[in-house]
C-alpha cells in the first residue's frame, strides 16, 4: 500500500507545486518590475530562476518526505498518511511564501527610504 499512497502523494505534490508555483510566478512579475524599476530583461531573469528554485526545492522536499513514512497497512492509515503529508507540504509552500514576501516588503521599504526627499 506504501506505492499507492508515494504515487497519490506525488501527483497531489506536483500538482499544487506547478500551479502555486506558476501562480506565484505570473503576478510575482509585477512586484519585481517595480522593485528593479521597470527593468524587463532582468525582471524576467530573475523571476525564472525563482521559479526554477522554487519547483526544485518543493519537488526534493517531497521526494525527502518520502522517507519519513511508516509502513501503511489499511486504507485509513493510507489516507491519514496522504492528508498529513499533503499538509506539511502546504505548511512549507505558506512558510516559503511568507518569507518571500517579507523579503520584497523589506527592499521596498528600503528602496522607499532611499529615494523619500529629505522634509
């Protein structure tokens, strides 16, 4: 029963790592433009290596996961697995998200400060 629930959990994985992921980098996009002023080229470079970044270490995370778990012997044990699993996944996309974010508050901010007129 192990096999089924990698495979269940892999495909749940993949599946909401490529969708919040491609979410992430098509509205990203605009933070980023505005950050580095409207510079395109490196906007669009910067936001594809986050991306690519972002896919390799929520893929390895679940593939790691993996390991974690304990022989599965019936279909509720099979579920109770899939679900705390699928749920230390989005515990770690929500972590990896908050952070970011935090990331782009704080050189905002700062970019903010640099370019405020002395009163």
């Amino acid at each position: 029963m192990n096999m089924l629930a990698y495979i269940i959990y892999l495909l749940i994985t993949y599946l909401i790592t490529v969708r919040v992921g491609w979410n992430f980098y098509r509205n990203g996009r605009v933070f980023i433009l505005t950050l580095l002023r409207g510079d395109q080229l490196l906007t669009d470079f910067i936001n594809r290596i986050l991306l690519t970044g972002y896919y390799l270490m929520n893929l390895g995370y679940a593939a790691l996961m993996l390991r974690t778990w304990d022989t599965i012997g019936t279909w509720q044990a099979l579920l109770a697995s899939i679900v705390v699993m699928t749920g230390r996944i989005l515990l770690t996309l929500s972590v990896m998200h908050f952070c970011n974010m935090g990331v782009i508050y704080w050189i905002a901010q700062k970019q903010f400060r640099a370019t405020k007129p002395n009163l």
